[in-house]
C-alpha cells in the first residue's frame, strides 16, 4: 500500500469501471434485467469517483503513517 501512485489508483478505477459496466452487460444476458443505460453510467461513475477518493485520502494517509513511524 506504500507504493501507491495517483496512476495506479487511475488505473484500478478504470478496471473497476469495466467491472460495473460488465456487470450490467451480464445482468441483461444472464437475468433479462434492462437498466437505463444513462442512469447506470451515471451511477458508476459516482461509484468509481467515490471509490478513488477514499482510496487516495486512505492510501496517502497511511503512507505518511509509516513514514513517519520509519523516521522515528
């Protein structure tokens, strides 16, 4: 969690967003369940946006944790 870059949290919220569209994709197939397309794109991406915040806060707050006990 140390080496944790705002590319890597970019990078893991793309996957997550073809996650969660793929997800609706197979609910259409698999259940016959049809969502709105706008209303789910719309939903994932405040999902997504939620999801990299706290990682970036979570993750940045821990490395300066650790750095910190390091220097002590």
């Amino acid at each position: 969690m140390r080496d944790a870059s705002p590319g890597g949290i970019l990078l893991g919220s793309g996957v997550l967003f073809v996650v969660l569209w793929e997800i609706r994709s197979a609910l259409g197939l698999l259940a016959g369940v049809d969502t709105n397309g706008a209303a789910y794109f719309i939903g994932t991406v405040i999902v997504v946006a939620f999801v990299a915040f706290g990682l970036s806060v979570g993750l940045f707050q821990v490395s300066a944790m650790v750095f910190n006990e390091r220097r002590s």
